[in-house]
C-alpha cells in the first residue's frame, strides 16, 4: 500500500489527512497547492480529506515575487 507524492513512492497510512502527510513530509511552505489524482483540494478541506490508497498527489510550492 503506497502513494506517489511528487512523484516519490510513499508509505500510505489509513486515514491519514493532506494535513498530516504535509508535516510528515516536512512541506512547511506557509503556501503550497495540493492535487489528489488531478483534483484540487481545497486549503479549507486539508484537516478533513483523507488521502485514499493509490493515490497521486501534487505538492506545488506557490512563489510571489516582484
């Protein structure tokens, strides 16, 4: 049982948030996008939706800059 995240083969854990992967996977960038199987997760749902087994994640850095 696994997902991709980035493109990087990792451990699926049951019932596990977008939350909690991002600190498991250290992304600490106050600003990132996440896609789960080419869907957009919404910033407001991270606490809420569960990463499903199999899964394809996208973890986008957003930078601003002028």
């Amino acid at each position: 049982m696994s997902i991709k995240v980035n493109g990087k083969q990792v451990i699926w854990i049951e019932n596990e948030t977008v939350k909690q992967l991002l600190k498991r996977m250290k992304y600490t960038f106050p600003l990132v996008v996440v896609k789960i199987n080419d869907k957009l997760v919404p910033r407001s749902s991270y606490t809420e939706t569960i990463i499903p087994d199999k899964a394809k994640i996208a973890v986008i850095h957003m930078i601003s800059g002028g």
